[in-house]
C-alpha cells in the first residue's frame, strides 16, 4: 500500500512540475507572439510569422489544459489511495531529481529479497510437504502396538494374579501405503518447484529493475547535465539574435521548442527514475527507515492537504 501510494505521489509530482513547465513555454511563447505581433505592425515581419506565432501560443496553451486534466485526475486518485474526503485534491510537495543516492547494493536487496514472507511461507510450505512425505513413508510398514497388562483372576480364595504381554498388528499386515506416498511426493515437487521459481522470478526481477534504475540515472543525469544546458543556451543565444534582427521567428520558436521537449525528457526520466526505484525496492521487499510522514493540514489553505516527498 506504501509503494501504491508513493507511486501516485510521484505522478502527482511529476505532473506539477510538467505544468509550472508548461505554464512557462506559455508565457515565454505569449512574449514571443506579442513581438511578432508589433514587428509584423511595424512592416518588419510577414503575416505568416505573425500567424506561426499565434499558432504556436494556441498549441503551448492546449498543451498546458491537457497537462492539467492529468494532474487533476492523478490527484484524485492520490486522495482515494490516502482515504481524503472526495472534495480534497491533495498537491505533492518536493522535486524530481536524477541525482539520488541509492542507500543500498544490488546483494543487500537480494538478501532482503530472500527474506520476503512470501518466499518464507514457501519455504515453510516444502518443509511441511517433505514432513508429511516422511509420515507416510512410516506408515508403509505394519504399525505393531506392543501392550503389557496385569489382571487377577480365579475364584475369591484361589484368585491369581496374570501378567501377559500383547502384540496387534493391523490389517492388511503388509499394506505399503502406496497411493499416499506418491501424493505426498507430488505434493513435495510441487512445493519445491513453486519456491525454486518464486525464488528464481524474485531475483531476476530485483537485478533487471536495478540495471534499469542504473540506466534511468545515466540517462536522465547526460541529458540534464550536457543536452539541456547547452539547449537552453542556445535558446538565450537565439532570443537575443531575434531581437537584432538576425534570425527569423521560425528559428526562435524551433529553438525554444528544442528546450521544450528536452526538458519533457528530462522530467520523464526523473518521474521514470523514481518510479523504478520504488518498483525496486518493493520486489526486493526492502524495508528501510519510515519514509512518508502522514499527510498533513497545510496552513492557511482549508481543506487542501500536503503531502511531502521522502528523502534518502
């Protein structure tokens, strides 16, 4: 139940900086629409890069509602995951980074992967099939019941005291108890061969999720470090040139839309990353420190809750 709702936490957090982002390419393509505007005006630009400018504005701003439908809906099923009153959209706090500092190795979570309930159920289960393979094998052979009793018997003057001994043997003296030693056996292969592949299924995914969390971080920390800060350059570089005149709108939009879907990129992988890791530490039944401290009344905003992001 934690990881259902930190999952949904992370898509609500996600979401909110993928609209703040948004929201921005609005403004910025808003800005871009009203100079195209005043320079078409001014005879200095043609009614098409007027028109692909005001297109432009009309795309960013469906983009945006789109983005926001999202949210509203991930925040409600954040607040059905939480048991929030029906009316109450709970908006997550904290930041999507692709720089996490992982507090375990790949052989602690396999270690703690083996020591899931499940697999230790199972393996209480084998222990219990091969127990009971080991009852039936006794029973193959005659269960003798050897007694010692003592008695008196005669008339009251000549009574005598008896010891006998006796011996019962059941019948069919020589029965093999063939049928339930096979189902026992049955039953024992069966049990090993469900904790030999829950076991196998259990390891394979904990390392193919952790090669995968490693790949999410290099991917998302080259295009954050390398991709997007020389994009976003590019993008100051292309606005100034504009404004002198040297390029035209076509080359600035192009510019900013680059940053734009760079930065999707970026965002996605991180929402990605987090994902991962916590689909990570739940197959390999990773138990660490308390993590998400309650959701709390935020202040001063009535019936809006907050829930913050755990730290590591």
């Amino acid at each position: 139940m934690r990881a259902e709702v930190e999952q949904k936490f992370v898509r609500v957090l996600g979401l909110q900086a993928r609209a703040a982002m948004e929201a921005e390419l609005v403004a910025l393509i808003r800005d871009n629409a009203g100079a195209a505007r005043k320079r078409f005006e001014a005879g200095e630009d043609t009614r098409l890069d007027s028109n692909l400018a005001e297109v432009e504005l009309a795309r960013t701003g469906n983009e945006l509602d789109a983005v926001r439908e999202q949210l509203i809906q991930a925040r409600a099923e954040l607040a059905a995951a939480l048991q929030l009153p029906a009316e109450t959209l709970p908006e997550a706090q904290g930041a999507l980074s692709a720089d996490v500092s992982l507090p375990y190795t790949l052989d602690e979570l396999l270690a703690a992967a083996a020591e899931r309930p499940r697999l230790r159920a199972l393996d209480h289960g084998e222990q219990a099939a091969r127990s009971r393979l080991g009852l039936e094998r006794a029973a193959a052979y005659p269960d003798v019941t050897v007694g010692l009793f003592s008695a008196r018997e005669g008339p009251d003057k000549l009574r005598e005291r008896i010891v006998g001994l006796s011996v019962s043997l059941p019948l069919p003296l020589f029965r093999r108890n063939a049928d339930s030693i096979v189902r026992a056996s049955a039953e024992l292969t069966r049990a090993q061969i469900e904790r030999q592949a829950a076991m196998r299924d259990t390891r394979a995914a904990v390392i193919v999720l952790w090669h995968k969390l490693a790949s999410l971080r290099e991917r998302a920390r080259r295009l954050e470090q390398l991709v997007l800060q020389r994009l976003q350059e590019n993008q100051c570089l292309s606005a100034a040139s504009y404004r002198a005149g040297e390029i035209s709108l076509t080359q600035l939009l192009l510019a900013t839309r680059q940053v734009l879907d760079t930065r999707r990129e970026v965002l996605e992988a991180a929402a990605e990353l987090a994902l991962t890791r916590i689909e990570l530490e739940q197959a390999a039944g990773w138990r660490g420190k308390q993590r998400n401290p309650p959701p709390a009344l935020r202040p001063g905003i009535p019936s809006t809750y907050s829930v913050s992001e755990r730290t590591s």
